[in-house]
C-alpha cells in the first residue's frame, strides 16, 4: 500500500477528478467549473508484486470490495478513533498480503504508460 494520505478523496461527479474544496464550493479545474457537484471516492495506491517484476496500479471504487463498505461508512467509521475502527484496521492489516486480482486490459489504450482494465 503506497498511500501517504486517506485511501479516498474529493471527486467531480461529471470527470471524477480531484477537487479543490474552499469554504464548501468545489472547483475542478479539469471541467473549467467554479462551483461542481462533487462526491468521495476511494482511491488506493499499491505495488503489485510477481515474480521478479513490480508494477503501481490504483485502484478506485474496487477498494469496498476489499473493505467491505462503502466509501461514505469508511470515512464515517474512521472518523472518531481511527485506530480502533475495523474497516482501518481492516485496511492496515491487508499490506503484504496477497491478493488474487482479475482485470480485463484494453488494448486500445493509445498512451503505452497507462493500462486500462
């Protein structure tokens, strides 16, 4: 797990890029818009590891499959006493184990960088 900050973040409703949040009115400067409509959204930063070889992936809205909730009752439970809470300590407790990932690539994908499945 790569993640220095909260494994979510502040989205747009209409792109689900990041955000910038000031005094409640959400700006995204990927759609030109002042004042968006935004949501949470989970987004977690791992290594994946095989053999010899590692790659970074993130994942985003698969994170409540491996946590079992939604992002909303994430940040709600871990609110108050993040270290008591289940889901974090869930989270925590996940590194270094091995995780079983099915993904279907599209080869389409015209930047050689990024992989989309």
């Amino acid at each position: 797990m790569l993640n220095k900050d909260e494994p979510w973040y502040l989205s747009c409703k209409m792109c689900h890029k990041k955000v910038k949040v000031i005094e409640e009115a959400a700006a995204c400067t990927n759609c030109n818009i002042d004042n968006v409509a935004y949501e949470m959204r989970y987004r977690l930063r791992l290594e994946v590891c095989g053999a010899e070889q590692r790659a970074r992936v993130i994942l985003f809205e698969t994170d409540k499959y491996l946590l079992d909730c939604n992002v909303q009752e994430y940040v709600q439970s871990t609110s108050i006493k993040k270290e008591e809470c289940h889901n974090y300590c869930k989270l925590v407790l996940s590194k270094d184990k091995q995780f079983n990932f099915l993904v279907r690539v599209d080869l389409t994908n015209s930047n050689p960088r990024r992989l989309n499945c």
